[in-house]
C-alpha cells in the first residue's frame, strides 16, 4: 500500500467538449512529466518539444495532452526522496517497490480526476512503451489508440544485467548510506554517475559512437599515458554522468530499473502474449529502429505477432536509423512521418478534425 500519494503532471492544450481529445505522453526512465516545456532544473526544452506543439504532430491546438511524472519519480510524484507520513523522514528504500502496473493505475487515477472516460491515444517510448502497453492490456476500453515505441513486453536478462550493474554503483557509493543519504546530507554522486555513463552506452550505437566520437583526443594532442580522460568518449560519458546527478535522485533511480526489470506483461495471462490484448478494440502503431540493441526490432516484432493473434488493428513500422535506442527522442523525419500519419488516422476514425 502507498497513501496517500501525488502525482505531478503537466497539461497543454484544451479538452474539447466531449473530452474525446485528450493523449497520454508516457515518460521514459530518467525521463519526467516536462515534454513540452522547459525543465525546471536544467532549464533545457521539453524533450519531445519537435513533435509536441500548436501545429506540430501531436498539435496542441487540436489535442489536450497530459503528462505526469511516475510514481516512484522525483520530479513531483512520490518518490523515495519524499516523506513517509508514518515516519516523518523521507521514505528511501522503505517506499513500496514500484511495478509498471503501479504507475498506470496511477495515471488511470490522474485521467479519472481530469473527467476522461477515454483517452484518445496513449503513446511513449522505452519504459514509457511499457506504460503503454500495460494501458492498452489493463485499460482497453480506455484508449482508442496506442502508439508503443523502442519497447518490448518484457525486460531480456541482457537489460536486466545492465541495470543491476547500475544499482550497485549506486549501492557501492559509501554516500548512498543504506538509502538514508537525505536524512544524512548526502548524495550518492559517483555511484548514479557510474550508473548513468554505463546506462548512456546502451541507449547508442557502435555506428553513432563512431561518428560522432571515434578515437578523437580530447583537447590534447597526445595520449598521456594515464587515467585521466584522454578520449572524447570518455570525457562524454563523464559529462553524461555528472550532469545527471543534479537533475535525478538516486533511489528513484534504484526504483525505476526494478520496474522495468519486473515488467513481464505475458505473465499476468498464462504465459501468452496474446491473451494480454484479447478482444482490444485499440488501434496501434508499433515502433522500433534498426540498430537499437536495448529493444532490438525483435521486441518489437513479437508484440505485433501478439497482437495479430489476438485480431487487434495493429501496424508496424522498422526506422532505419544508426542512432540506437534515443532514436525516438531526435529528430528521425522517418518516425515522424508515420507518427503523424498514425495519429491523424486515428483522428480521422475518431472523428477528429485533422491537419
């Protein structure tokens, strides 16, 4: 049990009349509920600022679009960072552990609040896919479209390895203190730091390091023989890294990677994928990019193969691209093109007015 608890979330754009415009952003792992404004920490743009906006692919002048913050975050919602009642300290890893089922109850509280009896899409990539999916399998009847993006419907053992090298950087950080560092006035810096370079690897591509990085010194002429950070990458990932800690808790971070690890969304029906979607009548459009290694196309291909068996309105559309996972947060004018041709499809059936 968690109560009480709070959800932060953000909003643009206006409910129609019938409150039948109304799309659900799902946010990523280290993502937030700031898609389309500027974060308040780090003052960078919303981070899906290209498609989100009046007259852009999700056009806030046609849409009302909701984004919050998961459960378990710290950007608003509760997290471990905030204060357990029973205790008067903050929770640390005393906060109940957090499933993917757990925040999409969440948000169906959120959207009951708002007074949406349907959702008119449900989109988002990575750990936001995984939302996504899990409202299209436990919500059916509340989403009329769902756009499930660089996701899978479970977590491979490879990505579970690599997030369980992340927690125990964390762990290792003699500052995480058992998961008191708050009531300690400590932070865990070098241990989430270690957590997110090792993280940042996986969301790239060999092709993209390459380019952008290659063997190029940084801001040397010759190699010095020793451990400070001779390589452009390395300088990089310790960027990454540094700049991470000031903007993300440590335990949520902890939080985050168990609920992606825990997310089996076959399990909860026997076994079988398919069995998850039985009778949807959610139109969706599957999304994944060639060189992404942390959801390879594979993923992505076995939810669509789920979803014919179970008869839903399904296409599928492979990006090529050498940008890996973060694919679906840059500018990809392929992706683009098939999410706005997906949406104003959707509209068009819904009987929304259309670009």
């Amino acid at each position: 049990m968690l109560a009480p608890f709070q959800i932060a979330y953000q909003t643009y754009g206006t409910l129609n009349e019938d409150r039948s415009n109304a799309v659900l952003i799902c946010h990523a792992l280290t993502g937030d509920q700031h898609v389309g404004n500027p974060h308040p920490v780090t003052g960078k743009p919303g981070w899906w600022l290209p498609i989100l906006g009046p007259g852009k692919i999700i056009d806030t002048e046609r849409y009302f679009v909701i984004c919050s913050n998961v459960v378990g975050g710290c950007l608003g919602s509760t997290g471990p960072a905030n204060i357990n009642p029973a205790t008067g300290k903050p929770y640390g890893i005393d906060l109940p552990i957090i499933t993917i089922p757990d925040m999409v109850r969440a948000q169906a509280m959120l959207v009951d609040h708002l007074g949406i009896d349907q959702l008119f899409a449900v989109i988002g990539g990575s750990m936001g896919g995984m939302q996504v999916l899990e409202w299209a399998s436990s919500y059916a009847d509340r989403v009329f479209c769902a756009m499930p993006i660089a996701t899978g419907a479970r977590h491979s053992s490879q990505n579970i390895a690599f997030h369980e090298v992340g927690r125990q950087a964390v762990m290792a950080d003699p500052d995480w203190c058992g998961g008191r560092y708050i009531e300690q006035g400590k932070k865990p810096k070098k241990g989430l730091a270690v957590a997110r370079m090792a993280a940042h690897i996986t969301y790239l591509s060999e092709p993209a390091l390459h380019r952008k990085f290659g063997r190029n010194l940084q801001d040397r002429d010759n190699l010095t023989f020793g451990f400070d950070a001779d390589f452009q990458i390395e300088s990089y990932l310790r960027h990454q890294g540094m700049s991470f800690v000031d903007r993300f808790d440590a335990n949520s971070y902890l939080y985050m990677t168990r609920a992606m690890d825990y997310f089996d969304l076959a399990a909860d029906h026997g076994g079988r994928l398919a069995d998850a979607f039985s009778g949807t009548k959610t139109r969706f459009c599957v999304v994944s990019f060639t060189s992404d290694w942390l959801f390879p196309t594979e993923e992505s291909r076995n939810i669509v193969h789920a979803l014919n068996a179970a008869g839903a309105s399904v296409s599928f559309v492979e990006i090529e691209t050498d940008r890996g996972h973060d694919a679906f947060l840059l500018e990809e004018p392929e992706f683009y093109g098939a999410m706005r041709g997906f949406i104003n499809a959707a509209a068009k059936a819904r009987g929304l007015t259309t670009i």
